[in-house]
C-alpha cells in the first residue's frame, strides 16, 4: 500500500535542519527525483517505514536543505524545506511526499540538489 502525500502546511516547522529533534532512523527515502516549477524548487520521493512493528504516529515532519554548486565549485545553501505528516504510517508502509522551496527566478538554479533528507518528530 502507497499513501500518497503533498502540500503545504502552515504549522509545519519554518527551521530547518535543527538539532533538537528526534530523527526517525528506521525509514528509507527512495525515487527522489528534483525539479523546478514556476517559483519553486521541488524534490519529491517515497519514504517508507522499515520497522517490523513500530509505526510512526503522527505528527511527525520531513525536512531537506536545497544547494546549488556556482561555476567555481562552491556549494551554496539554497534553504531548506519542512512538511508535517499528519498520518500515521504503519509497519512496511510508503508515503510519497513533496517537498517545495519558493524561490524567485528558480530557473536561476538549475543545477540544485538537496542534501540533509531526514525524518523527525519533535
């Protein structure tokens, strides 16, 4: 079984990659795949929960950083992106999920990648 997830929740959390939450270790993100929209960067995927017995109860969020590499190799951070799940997903169980940065002139960063892919819950 699939559940399928995308959107943006305003009370899900504005920072990113913060050390104080609990990272959730028993997933595996799959199919990610980035693209850019209109006045966004996307990177979508699956996540499924590999635990034999352990749910996770909702709420709990995905978060990612978005980078792009300049001309001269550097590595810049973009910002990150956080969406709160509001569905428990079971043992076994996928979720496809969505993550979007707005941004201006996103066509600027064509070559972005995201980095820090996690799952958590505060």
């Amino acid at each position: 079984m699939m559940i399928f997830y995308s959107g943006c929740d305003e009370s899900s959390s504005s920072i990113t990659g913060s050390e104080n939450v609990n990272e959730i270790t028993n997933v595996t993100f799959l199919n990610i795949v980035t693209s850019i929209t209109e006045n966004s960067l996307e990177a979508t995927g699956v996540i499924k929960n590999n635990s034999q017995s352990l749910s996770i109860s909702a709420p709990w969020y995905i978060e990612c950083q978005f980078y792009y590499n300049d001309s001269l190799g550097n590595t810049f951070l973009i910002g990150g992106a956080s969406e709160r799940v509001n569905n428990t997903l079971s043992p076994g169980i996928s979720l496809q999920w969505t993550l979007s940065y707005g941004i201006e002139n996103p066509e600027a960063f064509q070559n972005f990648a995201i980095n820090e892919l996690r799952a958590y819950k505060n």
